[in-house]
C-alpha cells in the first residue's frame, strides 16, 4: 500500500512513522509512506498557500491552485483508490471504514488547515472526507496520523500475529474481553480461574461472554450497529 500525504507541516506528521510498529511496516516494505509540502506547490511569494475567503469573515482558507498542482501531479504518476480529506465535518471514523481502506492500493490524504480549504477542492478532487471525532483540531495532520495507524496495523503481515487485529476492540463491533498476565494474585487480586485451567474451548466461550457483557454495558449503542 502506497500513502500520500499532503500537508503544511510535513514536520508535525513525521515522528509517528518512525517508531513502533508504523516504522516496521515501513522497513518491511508493506507500506510506503510519503509526504508533499503543500508549500512547494505554490508560484506565490513566501510560498503563500491560504487566502482571505471571499464574502468577508475571521480565517484563511486554502486555496485550490497549490491543491490542485499537488494532486494532479500524484495522479498523473499512478492510480488512487481515494483522496480523501480530513475535516472535523467529515464521516466520523470507526473500524469498518478502516477495514475498507485497508484494502486500498493507494490512498492521498489531505491535511486541512485554518478555516479548512475552498470548497471547489473538496466538490472536485476529493472523494472521501473523514474526521477523527466531535472536536476540532488545529489541522488535520493529527487526524491523518491517527488514520495511518489505524489502517497500516490491519495490512497482513505488520502485526506479527496476524490474527490479533481480529480480536482488537471493535471488531464485530464487540469490546475486547479483559486480559490479565502473571502474577495469577497480587495483592489478594486474582486472576479468574477459568483462564488458567487450560480448557481452551471454555476460555474462548468466557472471553466472548465478556466481551458481550462489557459491549453492553460500556457501549450498548455498538450492538444495535449492523
Ligand atoms: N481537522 C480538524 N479537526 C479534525 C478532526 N476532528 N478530524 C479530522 N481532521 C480534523
């Protein structure tokens, strides 16, 4: 998978590739990651890439011309499954929209800055618009982050087991059952019997009556998803 990022501050974005997993699935080569200063795009002086909007108001908003260079020139290079735009007024991201993008081959993500960008971007260039919940950021940089890691983990072969992204929370929009490791008691607090009996069709039975259990009292709104 091939990920294009389009951002102002290249800088704020980069740190989170380089460690961990993100960083890994990189030097593996399942994913690539790259990054365009929207700032190298633009023909105006000091790299001027917002403009006061039209009608009067507070807020600099971008302008199409350095977004419009910048795509179209990705485009010109290969195929994209999306360009898609984070914004506090997009589709509120959860894990099946993750499953989906997974799949992708290529993907352009957007960071939008300021009063967000002229509209005649997001009518004629962008095919999806995500937010990453109901506040707002001082850019989307934060949000594409977020994005990435959400998506990369769930390409086969960058979580070493690969079936563990299976079983993360909100898979089956279920929460994920309660996890204990060594010590069995620690302080009078004991680990529940059945997970260290070894009967393992017994155990998978617990885990997913408590993921049931935990769903419907912690998020009852997940269960009555399709
Ligand atoms: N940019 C500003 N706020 C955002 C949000 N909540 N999600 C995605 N991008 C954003």
């Amino acid at each position: 998978m091939r990920i294009d990022i389009i951002t102002v501050l290249p800088e704020l974005l980069k740190s989170p590739f380089e460690a961990s997993i993100l960083k890994r699935s990189i030097e593996k080569g399942l994913v690539e990651v790259h990054f365009h200063n929207l700032r190298d795009y633009t023909d105006k002086s000091y790299n001027q890439i917002d403009d006061y909007q039209f009608g009067g108001g507070a807020g600099m908003v971008m302008m199409i011309e350095p977004i419009d260079k910048c795509i179209s020139k990705l485009k010109a290079e290969r195929a994209y499954d999306d360009v898609i735009y984070m914004t506090p007024d997009g589709s509120t991201l959860n894990q099946k929209m993750a499953n989906t993008l997974s799949l992708s081959k290529n993907i352009i993500i957007l960071c939008g800055h300021y009063k967000g960008v002229d509209q005649r971007v997001r009518d004629t260039l962008i095919t999806k618009e995500i937010s990453i919940g109901d506040y707002v950021l001082s850019g989307g940089e934060l949000g594409a982050a977020v994005l990435c890691d959400t998506i990369i983990r769930l390409i086969p072969g960058v979580l070493n087991n690969e079936t563990s992204a299976l079983t993360d929370t909100f898979q089956d929009n279920l929460l994920a059952p309660p996890v204990y490791t060594r010590p069995a008691e620690y302080k009078g607090l004991k680990v529940p019997e059945i997970l260290l009996n070894g009967n393992f069709p017994k155990i998978e039975k617990w885990r997913e009556d408590q993921a049931y259990e935990r769903t419907k009292q912690l998020r009852p709104d997940l269960l009555d998803n399709d």
